[in-house]
C-alpha cells in the first residue's frame, strides 16, 4: 500500500477528519480536526520516532505538543498541535528588523525552550527564522524532523542535516551535534532579526549586528570551535542584557501595566457593554411598535437589526473564522471581508429605510 493511502487510513482509523494541506501543492504536513480540534499531521522518519516518543511523554514548553504518534507498515505519521502564527521569516520580510528588546523577549523564550530540549538530550538541529512560530505575543520553536537524541561517545551524526547558513559547522559532519550547536543557530537568528538580513554565508564584521549589547553575545554564540561558545542555554540565558530583563516585580514596564489593568476590567466592561446593548435592542423592538402597518414595523426592525445585530453577528463571524483559517489566509481576506460586510449592511439599510 502506498504510504500517503496507509497514512489517511491511519488518521481515519484514529478519528481524524482530513481537512487539507498545511502547504500549498504538497499533500503533507495535512490539517486534520478531531472532536472540533485543528491540528497537523506529519509523515516521519523512523529513526525521528524514539525522540517524538519523548516529546510526547515530556512536553517541552513553547513548542506543538505531540498528540500521538501512529504506524503502519511502511507509514508513520505524528499528530501535533496547530502553531497557527506567522514565522520569523515573514515578520522580518514584513517588518524589518527588530528592535533589542524585541530580540531579547525571542532570546529568551527560545532559551527556556532549547534548555527544556537539553534536559532531555534532544537536540533541535534546524533552528532558523522559518521554524520559529510567533503566536499569540509569545514565540514557539517548531518542526523536529530534524531533531535527534544526543549520546555521549557519539563522534559524529548518523544523517547530517541542518539549513545552510544557520547550521553549525557540526552538522555537516566535523562532530556530534549538541545544545551548543542549537545556540549557534540561535545566535545567528538573534542576528537576522537585529540587522533584517537572513544569512549567506558565515558571520563577519559586515554581517554582523552594529548593536554593542548583542554583538558579543553573538559572537560567542557562533563561535567555530563548540568549546567556545556558551556551553548550555542556561549559560546563555544568564548572559543575556541583564539591564533589560527586571521582573514585573521591580519594574513593570507601561505597557504591562496597561495590560494588567486591562485584564482587570475586562470582564466587567463587557458585562456593561452587554446591558447597554441590550438595552438599545430591547428599545428598538419596542419603537417598531409605533409604525402603523406591518409593512412599517418589518422594516423598521429589519433596518434596526442591520444596525445594531449584522456588525455584531459578522465579528463574531470573524473571530471564528480567525480561529479556524491560517494566519496567512486570514491576513489576505481579513479587509476584504470587513468591506464587504460594511457594504452588505450599508445596501440592506438604504432598500429597508
């Protein structure tokens, strides 16, 4: 049997429903749903299934949780949770490059999350811009096809992986990759993001940051010899600008003040909105009353819940439908839905009034 025929069998078998390719024109990664819940499905090697087995009973944080993981003869296949964020690829192309604080909030999540890996002996192998999700204001390390468990009188990998320009001299085969060759890609992402400009070739005085905070932290980081370098993420978590990584405690920033207070109010503000516009609802049905015709009071209530009901009914709509689609389909549609809506509701109160 052919392995994309065993693979869809499989995801029948356990429950999920197909619902289409994560990437354009290729049949896998695929999205599929189960009891109303959107995740993705993978094919993999066999030799990547002791490290996913892993990852299944040990979640590390800011990275997919795997669901399961299922096998056949000739297929296997891993059901992950849906990142459904853009990539640091795409902020950088959209937005240039970012700021230091900026990068620093990437540093450190990716650190908690690559010293989470390093606890168990897992090596990531394929850090870069592209794998690196930004979601719902926090940043998750994506796709372990590369990854692979560490072992100690190991002297070099058994399949030499890694994307040119972010991979460190290790994974083309010179040692055993380890954390620390993780951190020399991350130190080659952190200097993307500073400067905007996706890698071609090693780092040098022309390539590298301007920034005097980063640039030695950098430098370390992607230092030839692994010796060199920080020698695990907890070593370069400490390193980072302490000057710029107070606790809420000490300092809370104006922004997570604004937030903090926000969260506060939240749910009573949207109590109150509720009344108010339960009001206005119940204040409109009872003024239709006062038309004398029936042709009158239907128009009347028509033009009124084009008003007040179709903006509140199509932001609810919106907001599924944000849930439901890529980002990346979303950000194409989302003003073309907005203008429609708004033209829809514009045309249905001019026919009724």
């Amino acid at each position: 049997m052919l392995p994309i025929v065993q693979a869809m069998q499989l995801l029948s078998e356990s429950g999920y429903e197909p619902l289409g390719p994560l990437i354009a024109q290729r049949e896998f990664p695929l999205l599929v749903k189960k009891q109303q819940v959107v995740s993705v499905a993978k094919l993999v090697r066999s030799d990547n299934v002791p490290v996913l087995q892993r990852l299944k009973q040990h979640p590390v944080p800011r990275m997919p949780r795997i669901e399961a993981l299922l096998t056949a003869d000739d297929c296997i296949l891993s059901v992950e949770t849906l990142i459904n964020g853009q990539t640091l690829a795409a902020l950088v192309r959209e937005q240039g490059s970012f700021t230091p604080k900026m990068t620093l909030d990437v540093a450190q999540e990716l650190l908690i999350t690559l010293r989470a890996l390093g606890e168990q002996q897992i090596v990531h192998r394929d850090l870069k811009l592209s794998n690196i999700m930004y979601y719902r204001e926090h940043y998750y390390l994506i796709d372990v096809n590369a990854a692979r468990q560490y072992h100690e009188f190991q002297e070099s990998d058994t399949r030499l992986l890694g994307t040119s320009g972010f991979a460190a001299p290790e994974n083309y085969g010179f040692a055993q990759t380890d954390q620390r060759s993780d951190l020399y890609s991350l130190g080659i992402v952190l200097n993307c993001l500073l400067t905007g400009n996706e890698p071609h070739g090693p780092l040098d005085a022309e390539t590298m940051t301007t920034d005097q905070t980063w640039a030695p932290i950098i430098m370390k980081a992607t230092t030839l010899d692994p010796q060199r370098r920080y020698q695990s993420a907890n070593a370069m978590l400490t390193a980072l600008p302490v000057w710029r990584q107070s606790s809420p405690n000490e300092s809370m920033s104006k922004t997570r003040h604004i937030r903090y207070w926000w969260l506060r109010i939240q749910p009573t503000l949207k109590v109150m909105l509720w009344i108010v516009y339960a009001f206005f609802v119940i204040a409109a049905i009872g003024a239709g009353f006062d038309h004398v015709t029936v042709t009158g009071k239907v128009n009347y209530w028509i033009t009124s819940f084009m008003i007040l009901g179709a903006p509140v009914l199509a932001h609810y709509g919106n907001r599924w439908l944000h849930r439901h689609w890529l980002s990346q389909r979303w950000a194409r549609y989302r003003w073309w839905l907005r203008a429609g809506e708004a033209l829809v509701i514009i045309l249905m109160i001019d026919h009724f009034s």
